[in-house]
C-alpha cells in the first residue's frame, strides 16, 4: 500500500513541478513579448514595473507549487535525511517569496497611491 502511496505522491509532485515550469516559461515568453513590443518605451519605468509584476505573481506561483511538489514527495515515510532537505529548501523558497511578496505588496500600494490613480495591468501586446 506504501508503493502506491509513493508513486501517487512522486505524480502528483510532478505535476506541480510541471505547471511551476509551463507558469515560469510562459512567463519568461509574456515578459519578452512585451518588453520586445515596444522597445522605444524601455525607460518608461512604470511600464517595466507593470511588467515586472506580472512576471513576478507567476514566480510566487511558482515557487509555491515546487515547494508543494517537495513537500508531497516527503509526506510518505520520509527519512532524516529528506526531512533535513525539506527544511532547507523550504526555507530558501519560502524567504525567496517572502521578499518577492513583499516587493510586489509595496509596489501595487504606490501605484494605488499614484496621483493619477492606479494603472490599468497590461494587456498581451505591452
């Protein structure tokens, strides 16, 4: 009952790293797509965080599921060893997005604060 057990979680803990991977590639193309639509506006600043925050929801997303992925892999009869991997690389992914959170908290709190009121996100063509 174990082994399947075990090969249920290895699935479904490859599932969540394959969505992490399909969110942090379609993110990286919808990140090149607009910042290459209109390079003339590369230093308009508040357009590249707009689309910095966009790429950055998906990292979040992404770093929680490869997080959920190495916690299912080690719910079933882990050992000291696993538990002791767990931890570090739940730390490190979990302060990673912390810090990105908090970035991107901030950033969407001054662009409601902005005097021209916050921004419309931007659509696929930049």
């Amino acid at each position: 009952m174990e082994a399947i057990f075990k090969t249920f979680a290895a699935n479904v803990a490859l599932g969540c790293e394959l969505l992490a991977i399909l969110l942090l590639a379609a993110g990286a193309i919808d990140t090149t797509w607009s910042l290459a639509a209109r390079l003339s506006e590369w230093g308009d600043v508040s357009r590249l965080k707009r689309i910095w925050l966009r790429f950055a929801a998906r990292l979040i997303l992404a770093l929680e599921l490869t997080l959920a992925a190495d916690i299912v892999r080690t719910a079933i009869a882990p050992s000291w060893n696993d538990i002791g991997q767990l931890a570090a690389i739940a730390a490190i992914r979990t302060l990673l997005n912390l810090f990105l959170e908090r970035d991107v908290e901030a950033e969407r709190r001054m662009q409601m604060a902005a005097p021209d009121g916050p921004r419309p996100p931007l659509d696929q063509t930049g």
